[in-house]
C-alpha cells in the first residue's frame, strides 16, 4: 500500500492557472515552480477575458491570482469557483490588509507571498497530498465498508511521507511510527516503547520532554529548531499536538519531526555570504545606505552607521544631513519646481536616479548619487543612496581654477604695474619734488626783487597763489589712479570660494556699523528695520557684506542735505523663497539714461568726487554668484530704492 502511495505521488500532474498582468512576473514563476515540481502545467492569464477562456478549455486545480493587480475583488468576485478546485492569492506588502480582507470574504483559499517560490511549490505539494489522502480514505472506505479510525487513517496515509511522525500514549510510550520515524530511531517495531529509549540525553530532558509534557496538558506546541537530534538529521522542527478520545479527554500526543537540515545549512550559507557581503560594504569609505519607501533605513554600511551617524529605522528627513551633529535634510530647505527638494524623496517619487554635489554641515563636499529599486511592476520599493567625501576633489578642482584665474590676474596685474603703477609712482614722486623747487624758487624770486615778471603768462602773485593748488592737484590725481588700480584687482577676484550658512540680518548689522561714521554725517534720519525669523542662506558673508556697504555709502553720496532719509530693511517671501534687502534713501535720484549703465564697468556720475564706477559692477557680480538680482527703482529727484533678491536655496 505504501508503494502504491508513493508511484502515486510521482504521478499526480497539477493543472495551475496564474491570473497576472506582468508578464515578468508570470514567466519568473513558471520558472520556479517548475524546478521545484516538473510534472506542474502551468497557464498563464493576463486578463478577465483569458481566465474564462482557459477555465472553458480545461480542467484547472489550483488559480493563483495575483492580487497586487488593480480591481482584484471585482474580478475574483466574478470568477466561478465552481470551475477550479482552489484558488490561492499571491500578496507582497504593497496588498493592504483591507484588500486581504476582502480575499478572505471571497472564499479566496490562502495567501501566499509572490516572491517566495518555495512556499507555493510546497502548496502544491500538499494540494496533491490531500487529493491522494481523499483517494485512499474512498479505497479504504470500499475496502473496509465501514469507518476507519482517524488515527489508522493517519497512520496509513502518511506512512511514506519523509517527514517523522509518531503518536505517544499519556506515558509517552510509542504508539504508532511512520517509515521515517523508524529510520530515525534505527528500530521497526517501536509500539509500547518509551521514546525516551530512541531520543535521550540533554536534548530529551531539557527540550522535548516540556514540549511532550505541555501537549499532554492540551497545547499545541511548535518548536522551530532542535539541533542534535541524530547525525543523519542534525536540525528538525518539532510539532506536538494533542490527542483527545471521544470525551474530548488528552490521551497521547502526535509528534511530528519536520527535517529542516537542507533549510538550515542554506540559511547558514546566507549568514556567511551576508557576513561577507557586509564585510565587502564596510571595507569601503563611502556611506551606502539602503532606504524603505516610506523614507526610512532599512540598513546602512560602516561608513553610514558611525561616519554619517544614520542609524536603522530613522527617517531619511532627519538622517541625509550629512552630519554627526543631526538636524534636517541638508537639501531640504531648498525648494525647486520640478519635485521634492531632498534627493532621496525626489528619486521615491519619480523612479529615477538622482544626483547632486551637496555642502555638508561640516564644511565637507558630498557627491550624492540616489538609485531607485524596482519590482517586477516597476513599482518603486526603495532606494539606494550612496554619499562619497569629495571634499579633496572639489578642492583640487577649485584650486585648478583659482590657479587659472591667478595665473591670468597675476598677468593683468603684472601689466597694470608695469603700465599704470610705475608711471603712477614716478608721477607722485615727481610732483613731490617739483613743489618743493617750485617753493624754493618762488622765495628766491620774491628776495631777487623778480615778483613784478611774467611767467607763462601768469604774474607772480597768481603763481604764488595758484600753484601749491596745483600741486595738490596732481597728487589727488596720482591718488586716485592708485585706487582705481586697487579697485580693478578687487573686481577680478573671487570671493566665493565656498558658501556657508548666512544670517542676511547680521550681514546688514555689520555693514551699517562699518559705515556709521558716513550715516551720521550723511543724514539725521537712518532707520534700519531686521525681519523677524529670516531663514539662512548659503553664500559669503563678507561678499555680501560689501554689496551692502556699497550700497550705503552710494545712498549717503546721494542725499543733498541730512534732512533727508536712508531705509534699510530686509524681509523673507516664502512662496519665491527669496530673502529680500532694500535700502532707500530720498536723494538725488539717477535719471532715466544712466539706469541702464549703472552696472558696466568704470561707469560712474561721480568722477569729480572720486568715484571708479567699479562699486555696482563688483556687487552685481557677488549677487549673480549667489544666484540673486539687484535691482535698481529711481527717478531723477525723487530718490532710489534699491532691491536685493537672493534665493534661500543651494547655489551652485
């Protein structure tokens, strides 16, 4: 009978319909299923429409519909479960319990996860043993004519079966054995025998003798691994299931012995290659983490873990600063059209890889890259993001660059001292020199009796009179070309090295204490008005600083008497997420064709006070690098209002 049992096992053919619209998927299941059981025809259905066709065409055992597809109630309530024998529901966790809710108030059989083949090869393995179980109790029905004992039955049917089976009296004496059972104990006839004889020691006494002992009690006990049980099988999982007589009173226990040695040594295997895997990871100095969909990591690298401080479970809001010292998003205050600031809820959201060079708060460069993971429906599931320290590469690069730009100021400067500065020089050393004769000639000529001649058509008295005027003259000239000369190095250099954090309020204090001594004189009503909780914006202080002095001291140029007024006051929108200065004054104004100029080069309405025209040039280019506009409004007598838009995001 056992025989016949076993070529009957080897011969079941299971007939399996998959209702899934991913082909991907469908084609990754037949695969699986059929290296777990050859013998399994497998259909697969990608609509309503197909599924009826194949149920009109053949006889299906098991459906297996999967149930992260759109409109899954509507259409396994439209499905005849007459037609099929049991249908099974494949789920992952993007199913929501309500729709396994709804499955289960559809008659859907059981639920399944759809990446785990070995679970449904196995549900179809004992779909074929219930089949075969309902054949033999219908032979032995016909057989017997009569009913058989439910624990006879028992014993017949899984007398073949290679999990270890056996039923204890209340002494825990063995009862009944299946085949497997028996070569476990190395014995055939164990009836009557305590199992203590076959299954002793300190495994016995400290594991399965409790178990046995809380079974009897009326528990049903499950021990997941027992190690050591004989050397042919070195790990079994233990179920011990009470028995009750027909008074609903425990006699014995059925023990059952699953072999899960094969699973074991595989589980073993994956700890060994995760542990080298993990080893491989953390031997390499960049933080890779790896994130949930809901923005959580799920696991992290050396490097994240003590590096970067990103600890397991934390939201990626809180984590991807960057820092040790925690706080928010290093991205997240920066605000853009086309999605989340924070790359990695911009890489969730759309499903694409995402990059970006980001300042940490530290100091550091961090070169971002963000991947997304994918499942067979292309559904995004999470995230990789891998930071690297790039901080010597950006150095390196900048270097390059401020070597190129020095290479070439250095040039320019050259030139300029050689063709400006030097003449310059021998210029104000000259008119030194030439004064001093000159004073000593005019005291000669005046001893000499000559004051009453001519020179150059000037007489003595207007020489004596005019030329210590001119003398000064020529040294406010050579002064001056001096200055311009600094203020045309000032335009070619960079300050913008590196962006840090900026208070726009602070930026404003400072300038208008480097300028007080101007304010006070220039005009008797200065008011100066700080924005409460202006948020930070990345850029240079000092650059900054000195498009504010500039500023100031071009309005306290402008005023004509100190009645007049200088407004300064800064403000944040958070709709443009734009921080926001303007200075004001009620001067002079600038008329309608200078506006257009006030920002070219050497463009000034000031030379005779000593202006370069170089002040709004160098400020427009500070607040282009800060990815700003400057802004003039004025009218010819009516005064100037000057605007400052600078954006609260990351610059470039």
């Amino acid at each position: 009978m056992i025989t016949g049992m076993s070529q009957k096992l080897d011969q079941v053919k299971i007939s399996v319909l998959l209702f899934s619209d991913c082909d991907a998927y469908a084609q990754h299941f037949t695969q699986s299923v059929l290296s777990y059981c050859p013998l399994t025809s497998i259909v697969h259905a990608d609509s309503f429409d197909q599924v009826t066709t194949w149920l009109d065409a053949m006889q299906i055992d098991i459906l297996f519909v999967d149930a992260r597809m759109e409109k899954i109630q509507e259409w396994v309530r439209s499905i005849d479960n007459s037609r099929i024998k049991s249908m099974i529901a494949l789920i992952d966790h993007s199913v929501s319990s309500s729709v396994q809710h709804d499955l289960v108030a559809l008659d859907i059989d059981g639920f399944v996860l759809a990446e785990h083949f070995l679970n449904i090869a196995l549900r179809l393995k004992e779909f074929c043993r219930l089949n075969l179980t309902r054949e033999l109790v219908g032979e032995y029905d016909t057989m017997l004519q009569g009913q058989v004992s439910e624990l006879f039955l028992l014993h017949k049917v899984v007398d073949n079966t290679a999990i270890m089976m056996a039923t204890l009296d209340a002494d825990l004496n063995l009862m009944t054995a299946n085949e497997s059972f028996c070569t476990l104990c190395h014995e055939r006839l164990l009836s009557g025998k305590p199992l203590s004889d076959y299954l002793c020691g300190e495994l016995y006494s400290h594991q399965i003798r409790p178990a046995l002992g809380r079974a009897l009690l009326g528990e049903s006990v499950c021990v997941q691994s027992l190690a050591g049980i004989s050397e042919q099988v070195p790990f079994v999982q233990m179920y011990c299931h009470p028995l009750y007589d027909f008074d609903e009173r425990v006699q014995g226990v059925a023990l059952v012995l699953n072999d899960i040695s094969e699973l074991k040594l595989m589980e073993q295997r994956y700890q060994e290659i995760s542990r080298e895997f993990t080893t491989l990871l953390n031997g390499i100095s960049d933080a890779i983490t790896l994130i949930r969909s809901d923005g959580t990591v799920a696991w992290g690298n050396q490097a994240a873990e003590t590096v970067w401080n990103l600890k397991v479970g934390e939201c990626i809001e809180r984590s991807c600063c960057l820092s040790k010292t925690g706080g928010e998003c290093v991205s997240a205050s920066r605000q853009t059209d086309d999605g989340p600031p924070c790359l990695v809820q911009r890489c969730l959201a759309r499903g694409e890889k995402q990059t970006e060079l980001l300042q940490a708060t530290d100091g550091r460069s961090l070169g971002v890259k963000v991947f997304p993971l994918l499942d067979d429906h292309q559904q995004v599931t999470g995230a990789i993001r891998i930071v690297s320290d790039v901080t010597e590469s950006v150095q390196l690069k900048n270097e390059a660059t401020q070597s190129s730009r020095l290479a070439a100021l250095g040039e320019l400067a050259a030139g300029v001292a050689h063709e400006i500065n030097n003449p310059n020089g021998l210029l104000a050393m000259n008119n030194g020199l030439l004064e001093e004769i000159c004073r000593d000639l005019m005291q000669e000529l005046a001893d000499c009796g000559g004051s009453d001649g001519s020179f150059g058509g000037f007489s003595f008295s207007d020489l004596e009179e005019d030329l210590p005027q001119l003398f000064r003259n020529n040294h406010l000239a050579t002064t001056n070309i001096r200055r311009i000369v600094e203020d045309l190095k000032q335009f070619t250099r960079s300050e913008m090295d590196r962006f840090e954090p900026v208070d726009v309020n602070e930026v404003v204090l400072a300038a208008s204490r480097m300028v007080a001594n101007s304010l006070k004189k220039s005009s008797h009503h200065v008011r100066i008005f700080y924005a409460e909780d202006l948020p930070p914006l990345p850029g240079s202080f000092q650059g900054l600083e000195q498009v504010v002095i500039n500023l100031l001291m071009n309005a306290c140029q402008a005023l004509t008497t100190p009645e007049q007024a200088i407004e300064v006051a800064t403000c944040y929108d958070p709709q443009a997420q734009q921080v926001c200065v303007r200075v004001t004054d009620d001067g002079r104004g600038i008329s309608v064709e200078h506006l257009d100029k006030i920002f070219d080069p050497f463009f000034t309405t000031k030379r005779e006070e000593g202006g370069t025209g170089l002040g709004l040039s160098v400020s427009s280019r500070i607040i282009k690098e800060h990815g700003g506009t400057l802004r003039y409004d004025s009218q010819l007598g009516e005064g100037t209002c000057v605007t400052v838009l600078l954006p609260v995001g990351d610059t470039e």
